[in-house]
C-alpha cells in the first residue's frame, strides 16, 4: 500500500548541541523546511537544544507536525506550539523501541555517541529482521566517513550477517533524504 507524505513518520537522530561549524544548524534547518513542506511527519528526540531544536523549529515554522520522545529525567522543551506533541517515556531504552514502533524510516544527521547508539539499535534490529525500515545516513560533508570505514572493516572482516548496502542507505545532501526514504518505505 502506498502511503500518503502526511501519513509518513520520519525519525530524524542527530546531536542535542549544534557542534562547532554552524553549518550543521544549517543543516538541520534545511531538512526540518524539506520535511514540512513534503508534509512528512518528523519524529525526533524531543529536546529543543543543538540540531534537534533547530529541525524541530524548522518543520514547525514552516507548518510541520513534529513528535518529541523525551526521557522523563530530560528537561521538557520550550516549544510552545499546536505542531508540537510530545511523548515522556522513563527510560533511554523505552524511547528507542517507541522511535522504532512509530516511525515509518530513520535519517541519521551528524551527532555524538546518542546519535550513534540510536543508529547501530536500528541497523541492529534491521539486522536482526525485527523491523524493515529504511535507514538513511546522511554524510553530509563527510561526516560519518570515518564510521563508514569502520563498517566496511567490519564487513570485510566477516562480522555482518546481512551485507551493509541492505542495512542503510548513505546519502550527502538533505535534498537526496526524502526520495530515497519514501521510496523504500512505499516498496514495501
């Protein structure tokens, strides 16, 4: 069945600081005004610090629904907006099996260590055939050329079950994100 852009639920991981260049807010602006104006919903962490508040605002600001899955012990956002719903869930662990429950496909943008432990659960239970969905990589800039790498080390090495290509989806620029993950998600 073909799903409508309004009924697709895109989980966005990236970082809760901006980093160091502002080009990564840049980043996250420019995904958050593609999401909205696709009318893709956006599913993301639920803070509204570093990218993850600048691709919330951004798909707000420019007419988006956006879900938040917030920990309890995370303090609640500022967002004051009727875009804006927001999940408390009590542990980090509950809130990676919601992202997986309710989410339709995960893009990845740079982040740190919580960006990465919410990448390799997704490409560890696609893995491990427990979901499907399409996971997208963005390596923009060459940001996550150094974990690609690693990956293809580990393939190579005779550590994957399942051959990385079919894992996720590697992109560089925002604008490739939506074809490819509507795309998968629709082939199903």
């Amino acid at each position: 069945m073909v799903k409508k852009n309004k009924d697709i639920k895109l989980c966005v991981f990236c970082g809760s600081k901006k980093g160091f260049s502002s080009d990564y807010y840049k980043l996250a602006n420019k995904l958050g005004k593609i999401i909205a104006l696709n009318k893709v919903n956006l599913v993301y962490g639920g803070g509204d610090n570093g990218l993850m508040g600048a691709i919330a605002k951004s798909v707000m600001d420019n007419g988006g629904d956006v879900l938040g899955i917030l920990p309890i012990f995370f303090p609640k956002p500022t967002f004051q907006s009727q875009l804006f719903k927001l999940i408390v869930v009590n542990s980090m662990s509950e809130r990676k099996d919601k992202f997986i429950e309710i989410s339709d496909a995960f893009c990845i943008l740079p982040g740190g260590i919580g960006t990465l432990d919410e990448f390799f659960e997704v490409i560890t239970l696609k893995q491990l055939k427990i979901h499907n969905k399409p996971i997208i990589l963005v390596n923009w800039k060459g940001y996550w050329n150094k974990l690609i790498d690693s990956m293809i080390f580990l393939e190579k090495s005779g550590f994957f079950h399942i051959p990385i290509k079919k894992l996720f989806t590697t992109v560089e620029i925002t604008t490739e994100i939506l074809p490819v993950a509507l795309k998968e998600v629709n082939y199903k």
